[in-house]
C-alpha cells in the first residue's frame, strides 16, 4: 500500500432522497473502513452481519435500531455493533456522513 494523502471528503457525490453512497476508504487485513452519505433514509435495510462494526456520525444525525433498540447518533456521535446482531438505520438526516469500521 502506497502512503499518500487523501481527504475523506473528496469526490462526494449526493445520493437520491432515501438512498446512500458507500466508498471504501480501507481495506487491510481484518478491517474496513468505509465513509457513507445517507440521504433521509426512512426504514433501512436490515443488516445481520458476522463481523464487529463500529459506527461514527460526522455530520447530521440517525437514528439506529440495533437489536430491539433505538438508538440518537448526533454529529461525533459513535456506537459499536457486535457481530451477528440485526441493526437498521431508522433514518438520517438529508445529509448525514457517516464512518463505519467493519472489524473481521
């Protein structure tokens, strides 16, 4: 891997109301990085993943169901997901950036 450096903020596209962007900062061994726009998401998708996963909100703010609990993220906001545990976002702001660490 090449040192060089980027700014996380580069090249952000906006994604359509109700949808998000993902872009893969990292991907090392067991871990990656990802930052995510979220568009005023409303219910969505239902992830039950087999890895770690923690979360930060940068700006705006979610609300997340993980398990059978919701969950306020506002602006440097952060939470930890254990593997194997159903979680949702309920809904983000119009522009809620997002970095998700996937821990393998």
């Amino acid at each position: 891997m090449k040192n060089r450096v980027r700014n996380i903020f580069e090249d952000i596209n906006s994604p359509k109301r109700g949808k998000e962007l993902f872009k893969t900062l990292l991907s090392h061994k067991n871990v990656k990085i990802e930052f995510i726009h979220s568009n005023s998401i409303e219910n969505g998708v239902l992830y039950d993943q087999d890895h770690d996963e923690w979360v930060a909100v940068l700006t705006g703010s979610a609300v997340l169901e993980i398990g059978d609990v919701r969950h306020t993220l506002n602006e440097g906001d952060f939470i930890f997901i254990k593997a194997n545990t159903p979680h949702r976002v309920i809904s983000t702001d119009e522009k809620t950036l997002w970095l998700a660490v996937h821990i393998f």
